[in-house]
C-alpha cells in the first residue's frame, strides 16, 4: 500500500484517497497548469493515525523519499540556510469542508533559513513577514497556542507605529514581532518554536490528521451530512509567494457568480498578500476585474485557465491562485458549491453551452434547493428603512433579533426566538452561532469571506461585507451610517438575495417559483433573469423521466385545487378526521361518541352524514379524473373531546353552582372511559371501525353518494377507500364486507355502478411482515412510514425529538431523524418486504407511501429503488417529490 502520491501521480476521480484539493491539484498538474510541485499523504495514512494514534511504519520514509524528489525539482533543500525550500501543509479532505480543517504555511523558516530566504528574495521584509506568518499559524494550530494572543501583539505593534494596516510594518519591526511571537510559544507551551524543518513539517502533518475530529469539524460534518470516517488527506506543496510586493498577491476566483449563476468575471484580489488573508478579510480585497488593470499578462492567463477548467469540469470551478512577482500559480480548484438560484441557471446554461445534457442538468440539481427556490422573499416596495447595502452572500429573506456573538445565539434560538447573527467578520468558532441562526450579517468580507462561504454551504441567508454599519461586539450593538444604533434583541431583516438590510421587520412576498407553479407568474416577469425558465427546463425534463407518480395529502378543495396546480397526480391521503371537526360537526361526533344505544348513535351518524357527503363531492371535483384515496377515521376519539382537565373544572364549577350539566357530566364520563395511556397504540383506526357500529358504513356511504352524484353530474370522481392501522388481514376483511355491502346498497339506490377500490395502509409491522395475506383482501397498500417508524422504532413521535434525539444526533446514532429520512435498513426492509409479498398475492397491488417521508428527497430515491408506483406528499412538497423522482429515475 502506498501512502504518498505526488501531484502527477493522481487525478480528480481520487478524491477518496487524495481528498479534493489533492485529487484536483493532481488533475491540474496533468491539465499542464501552473502548479507548485508537491505531493500528497493520503487518507489512508490519516486513518491508521487516527486508529492508532501513530503514522503507519512505511509513511516516514516514503515522504523523505517524496520530500529528496520535490528538492531534487525545485534545486533547494527544505529549510536551507542559504536557499530554503518552503513548503506548506495543507488539509483536503474528500468534501469540501470550509475552513473546518487546518493548513501551515512557510513551513521550512527558521532562525537560521530566514536570512536566505531574504537574500535570495532580496528583500528583507518579505523573509520576517513570511516567518512570522509561520509561527504564528503554527503556533495555533500545530501547538494549540491561543491566536489572540498573536492577533493582539501585532496590533500592538501596528499601535505602536501609529498605523492599521500590515504593510506599514517594516523588516525591523516584524523582527521584532518575530521575536515576540517566539516568547509566546515559549511562554505557553513550555517549549522553543521548532527550528528543525522536518520537525516542523511532520508536527504539521499530525496537526492536520488530528484537525479531523475538530470539534467544530465533527460538527460541520453533521450539519453537512458527511460520513465521520472518511479522514483527511495532507498536501504538501512548495510556497509561491503573494507578499513579495506590489507584483505580487493573492486571490480567488468563480468561472460563473456562485450567487446568481450568471457568466462575467468574479472573485476577489488582494495585492501584497498570502492566501489566508483574502479569506480572513485581514484587508480589503478589490474585485478581480481590477486584476487586468495591475497584471494584465497574469489576467489573461488566468481568464484562460478558468475556461480550460470549466471545459474540463464541464462545471463551474471556484479557484485559489497567487501572483509572485508576475507569475500566476494555480493552488486550488474545485466544482465550486452555489445557491439554489445559481444551480438551475448553471444546468441549463450547460446545457444550452452543449457541455452537458438535461439528464446530467437534472442530476446537478436537488429538491433541497428546489425547496430554497420557493421561500418567500422581502417585499420589494417595502416602506422599511434601509440602513445598509452589502454584498448578497447567500439568498433568503431572514427576519430576526440582532444578537453579536454565538453563544447568545445559540442560547435565545433554543428558547424560540428567531436571531440574527451580527459579526465584523465570523470565524469557524462562529459554527454554532450560524446554524442557530435564522441569517448572518457581516460587515466585513467579500463573497469569498468564511461567513458567505459557509452560509450558502448551509443554505442560510447571508449578507457579508456591510461596511457602512460599525459593529461593536464588545458592546452588543451596531451603528448604521447615519448614527443609529441597534442594540442586541432589537429586530431587523437581512436579504441575501440583494444584500440590503433593514431596521425592523419587513413583510415577505411570494417566490416567482411559486408564483410559476401557480400560475399565477405575469408573462415576461421572469424572471429573475432566466431562473423561473430554468426551473420550467428542468422540472420538465424530470417529469419525463420519472417512474413514480406524485400525489398530494389533501383534505379539503383548497389544497386539492393548489396541489393539482403544482402538478399532483391524485390524492394520496385525504384525512377524514378533519371533516369531524369545527362546531357543529363536533358536536355530532361528541354525539356519536357518547351513544349508549342504536338509535342515538345512528341518529349521529346520520346527521354526519350528508355533511361528509357535501366535503367529498368538492374534493372529487377539484380531483376530476384523478384517484383521490380517503382515509376512513383513524386518530383515536378522545381527541374529538374537550381536554379533560377543562371539562372537569366545568363540572365542577357547575356543581358548586348547583347547576350540573347532564351533557357535561356525560360527557366526562366518557373522557374518563376513553382515557388510555398509550392512546396511539389505542383504540383508532380499523379498530374504531369494528367497535362503533356503522361509523366505517357512514363514511363509505358519504364517499359512494359523492361519487355517484358526481358521475350523474357528468364528474369523473376516482375514489380509493383505505383502511388506517390494519394488523392482521381479518380486520380488513370484516370492513370489507361492510363496506361492499354499503357500496352495493348505494348502487341499488342511485343506479349509477360505482369502482371504488378499497386498501389499507402498511403502517404496523405485523401489517408489514403479512403483507402476503393483507394484499388478497386489499387492492391497494400505501405505506403510512410516520406510524411505522413510530412502531418499528418503539419511538413515540410526539415526544422524541425534545427529548432525547438531540443526544442521539449528537452521538451519531443517525446523522437524521428516521421521522425525517426513512430509515432504510429497519423500516425500509419492511417496506421493501411487504412489496414483495404483496405483489406475490395480487401482481397489480398498487403501491404507495403517504406521510412526510413522500416529500424528503432521500427517501423519495428509497421509494423508487423499492419500486412503489406513487409517493403522496403535503401540496407545498409536491414539486420537490416530483423532481426528486425523476433524479432517482436516471
Ligand atoms: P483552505 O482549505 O482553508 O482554503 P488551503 O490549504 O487552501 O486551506 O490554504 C490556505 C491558504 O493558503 C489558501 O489561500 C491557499 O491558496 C494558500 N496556500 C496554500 N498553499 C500555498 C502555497 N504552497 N503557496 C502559496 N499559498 C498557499
Ligand atoms: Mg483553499
Ligand atoms: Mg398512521
């Protein structure tokens, strides 16, 4: 096994051995690009480090044997006195992890080699400018020593010298700092910084390895979902200089804007500078067209360097370079991550460019950002005063309280309240801060800065670089231009998309996406500049490829209407237990709930009746010519009566008034009666059906009348009829014969021959693991996953996520709820079971999944691979399943 592979030797499909920034610096090595050589120490090796805590045997002498090769090429050796070989140490693991991970620059500097890397430079500053950069990033990183106190001796200096920026500091000075940093590695780690290059370099090396289980990393990698057991590669890469002088610098680059997706030139340049400082917003970069203006030999060059790299990518590429004395270096590229907006426009561009086709457009593109794309956004003729206009990070529209640090937070996002995070600039200490918040607000940075990058990692609203508001973290509060001041919990809205940001709470107005969906979208308003087309393209193309049918969780007309229009193909679930509720209706079902005898109950039932009837013929309207499934009653009845502590203290009010409610008092009774501990492994579902005489009968009767009036009317109602909560095929079947005996009686009556298939849903595990005999009384199965999650976990929905989920996500027993993303092991074996029972039984069983697992996109790729022939989802879901669907398709 071999552990160390230079640049020449990989290339981009690596990416699991060499991480993405090695597997990429190889590919670009081989493209003929400008690369400082080097070499790369896999993730194996970080792996068997952080198994067992040493480096496997053979790594220390293949990297010397690397290490001779690279010194050989460059003609230096590493941390020569006369003509050092700088090198740096840099983390990559295989999914780009912003910032999460560390890397050393300078590596090879030293009291000895610092002389002749200025000699050699001829230039004094540059030599203790580069050594200070060293010990300082080591210093942190490598031997844990707080950066503050770095931070704080260079300003100190600066102070002292009567200025702010770094190149005011002469060789003299940095000198001098040098010295004062190497008092602090003394001070703090009870030892000398290492003169030694190779101690350095191998110190490094372990300080990357162990980066991996970084606290803020492991975190990062649960918000990102990115398995905990990949490691991390180590490149080590000879130093090209930006911080020579003024022609030379660092920067950052975009084939298209990450934001928006369009085609120009984007990214960010700072003149005189090594790489850390862009992203740390040290100071302020200027735009990259500037660049042509200063080099106008290195813009070109690197203007064609990002079109060889889009055409080899066929993807938009983001790109690290720094400029040494005129001559472009090429340090990083990779697909380059983008907003929701810019995904679509960036497939369809492709596309039209000819470098891709609509399936691997659709393949570029996730129902996650599907769901971003349908947010709504500020309202743009808002009266609300703006008060600052910075950069559009990452889109959104987020209303919140101003808070300035991260732990406050996190602190108020638990306690409910909806937060801002306000930061100068933000740092990866800032992780927690940002995922709890509902966006972040800089007022410094560019589009490259750690707080724009990480928030459209996260898909969180961000505006970065706001430089008329003075922040003052230390005091909890921000000062706009014209001197007015926001103080932590005062509210304000922040939109991503423009970057403007505003005092107060601003109202929000729909998505053109969801304004496409609708309809209701004016010609030619499109559009966002091509986005709502792209979405059309796209959505288009999934349609086409898509095997699984997509229907709706609709109860009432309004929701059917809307789903239709998002392109449902059906109901999947109507849930009757809503039709039972509101005044009237509840006071009928309290009825029904308190019959003692025959005639009461079906006087009820009765009453219930037509009412039912008058929903259904809306529903199979607005669903004409489409299934619409109707789940007869499933919750259990208690939740149709009055709370019971409400109703005792009426009781007993009434009695102290001596004025009892009979009603009242039977009520109660029947609370009490009705009272189960575990009402949702109580009495509900078929199980209300075989206890309450003629209730399942009523319904059948309300959705068959429906039906037939419908047909008369010219209507072509499709009702499915399912059966909640069914364990054993006998209960199926003693409702079946009820219900055939209604649909026949109903078909005597109006003349009009009705095919109204009856199901059941699989949402217990014996109903799961019986499918077999389930399916010879059941036409249709759909699986209610939320209940079979519940059962097959032994997971009360309802209480878990507060209580202890949180430390299961935490301990990484599931990276996600298994009410969120169906579990596919446990649940989806029994899924995937049922189907092959089922279908053994009865080969044109329909099959489907209702529930919130219908929308999730993971579980939408599930459902296809289990080959079932519809998911049904909430209306708002339906074009995410839909695009999801045809992405599981190719
Ligand atoms: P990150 O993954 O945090 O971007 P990098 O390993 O890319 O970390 O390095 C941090 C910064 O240092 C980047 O700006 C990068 O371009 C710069 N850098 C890394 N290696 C070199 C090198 N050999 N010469 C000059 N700059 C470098
Ligand atoms: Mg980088
Ligand atoms: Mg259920």
């Amino acid at each position: 096994q071999k552990f160390v592979y230079d640049f020449t030797e990989g290339n981009k499909d690596l990416k699991d051995l060499l991480g993405g920034k090695g597997a990429n610096l190889a590919e670009m090595t081989n493209l003929g690009l400008p690369v400082p050589p080097g070499f790369t120490i896999t993730t194996e090796a970080c792996k068997v480090y952080l198994d067992t805590g040493s480096e496997p045997a053979p790594l220390r002498d293949e990297v010397s044997a690397h290490l001779d090769a690279l010194e050989q090429k460059m003609g230096k050796r590493l941390g020569d006195a006369a003509d050092p070989l700088l090198v740096s140490v840099r983390s990559g693991a295989k999914f780009s992890m912003p910032g999460m991970m560390d890397t050393v620059l300078n590596i090879g500097l030293s009291d000895a080699s610092v002389g002749g890397l200025a000699n050699q430079a001829g230039n004094e500053r540059f030599a203790w400018d580069s050594y200070r950069r060293l010990i300082q990033m080591f210093g942190k990183t490598v031997l844990g020593v707080d950066g503050e106190l770095f931070e704080e001796a260079l300003e100190a200096a600066k102070d002292a010298k009567g200025t702010g920026d770094d190149l005011d500091l002469d060789a003299a000075d940095l000198k001098a700092i040098v010295e004062r940093f190497k008092g602090i590695v003394r001070d703090r780690t009870g030892r000398d910084f290492p003169q030694d290059p190779r101690e350095q370099m191998d110190l490094a090396v372990h300080a990357v390895f162990d980066s991996w289980n970084s606290d803020r990393a492991k975190l990062y990698r649960r918000q990102e979902r990115i398995p905990g057991d990949l490691a991390t590669a180590v490149n080590i890469c000879s130093m090209v200089f930006g911080n020579l002088g003024a022609d030379s610098g660092t920067g950052v680059a975009f084939t298209r804007d990450p934001a928006s997706g369009y085609q120009g030139v984007y990214g960010d340049y700072l003149q005189n500078a090594q790489g850390e400082d862009v992203v740390a917003g040290i100071r302020n970069t200027v735009p990259l067209a500037d660049l042509e203006g200063l080099d106008q030999a290195s813009y070109d060059q690197l203007m064609s360097i990002m079109t060889t790299l889009e055409n080899h990518y066929r993807d938009l590429c983001d790109i690290e370079f720094t400029i040494e004395r005129g001559k472009l270096w090429m340090l990083q590229t990779r697909v380059g991550k983008r907003t929701a907006a810019a995904a679509f426009r960036i497939a369809v561009q492709l596309v039209d460019q000819g470098l891709i086709d609509l399936d691997e457009a659709l393949h570029r593109v996730n129902g996650a950002q599907l769901a971003q794309l349908m947010f709504p956004r500020f309202d743009e003729s808002t009266k609300a005063e703006r008060v600052a206009w910075g950069i559009a990070a990452s889109p959104g529209a987020a209303v919140g309280k101003a808070v300035f640090d991260s732990y406050t937070a996190v602190k108020w996002s638990r306690s409910g309240e909806q937060v801002i995070l306000v930061r100068r600039e933000t740092n990866p200490d800032d992780l927690d801060g940002m995922i709890a918040a509902e966006g972040i607000l800089t007022s410094r940075g560019g589009k490259t800065s750690h707080a724009a990058v990480v928030a459209r990692g996260m898909g969180k609203t961000c505006v970065c670089g706001a430089e008329e508001l003075e922040v003052d973290t230390k005091k909890r509060r921000f000062t706009t231009a014209d001197g007015k001041v926001v103080e932590e919990g005062d509210l304000i809205s922040i939109d991503g998309s423009t970057g403007k940001v505003y005092l107060g709470e601003v109202p929000v107005v729909p998505s053109p996406v969801v304004e496409y969906f609708e309809g209701t979208l004016h010609a030619g308003a499109d559009e966002q500049g091509g986005l709502v087309q792209a979405v059309h393209r796209i959505m288009a193309h999934a349609d086409v490829r898509r095997s699984l049918r997509v229907r709706a969780n609709a109860d009432n007309a309004d929701d059917a209407n809307r789903a239709r229009r998002f392109g449902a193909q059906g109901i999947g679930l109507c849930r009757t237990e809503h039709m039972f509720l509101g005044e009237e209706r509840r006071r009928e079902v309290e009825q029904l709930i308190l019959a003692d005898n025959d005639k009461d109950r079906e006087a009820a039932l009765a009453t219930l009746m037509p009412l039912q009837k008058a929903d259904f013929v809306e529903l199979f309207q607005a669903m004409d010519g489409l299934p619409v499934t109707v789940r007869l009653l499933d919750p259990p009845l208690h939740e149709f009566l009055p709370d019971i502590t409400e109703l005792s203290v009426r009781v007993a009010l009434a009695e102290a008034r001596k004025d009892p409610n009979e009603n009242d008092l039977r009520l109660l009774q029947a609370v009490h009666k009705l009272h189960e501990a575990n009402p949702m492994l109580g009495l509900r579902g078929v199980r209300l059906g075989l206890v309450i005489p003629g209730l399942f009968g009523m319904q059948v009767r309300a959705i068959a009348e429906a039906a037939a009036e419908r047909r008369r009317g010219g209507g072509d109602p499709r009702p499915e009829v399912m059966i909640p909560l069914v364990g054993t095929v006998q209960e199926l079947e003693i409702v079946r014969d009820e219900c055939e005996q209604v649909l026949a009686e109903v078909t005597a009556a109006t003349g009009v021959k009705l095919d109204i298939k009856l199901g059941t849903m699989i949402e217990l595990p014996r109903a799961a693991l019986t499918a077999g005999q389930i399916a010879e009384a059941a036409e249709f199965f759909s699986f209610g996953t939320n209940d079979l999650t519940q059962t097959v976990w032994g997971f009360s929905r309802d209480d878990v996520e507060a209580s202890f989920f949180t430390a299961y996500l935490e301990k990484g027993i599931f990276g996600v709820s298994p009410f969120e993303t169906i579990d596919r092991d446990g649940v989806g074996a029994l899924v995937k079971h049922a189907v092959t029972e089922g279908r053994a039984t009865r080969p044109d069983l329909k099959l489907g999944v209702c529930g919130e697992h219908g929308g999730d996109p993971d579980s939408v790729h599930f459902f296809h691979q289990a080959g079932l022939d519809y998911v049904s989802c909430s209306p708002f879901r339906i074009p995410v399943a839909r695009l999801e669907a045809g992405r599981a398709a190719i």
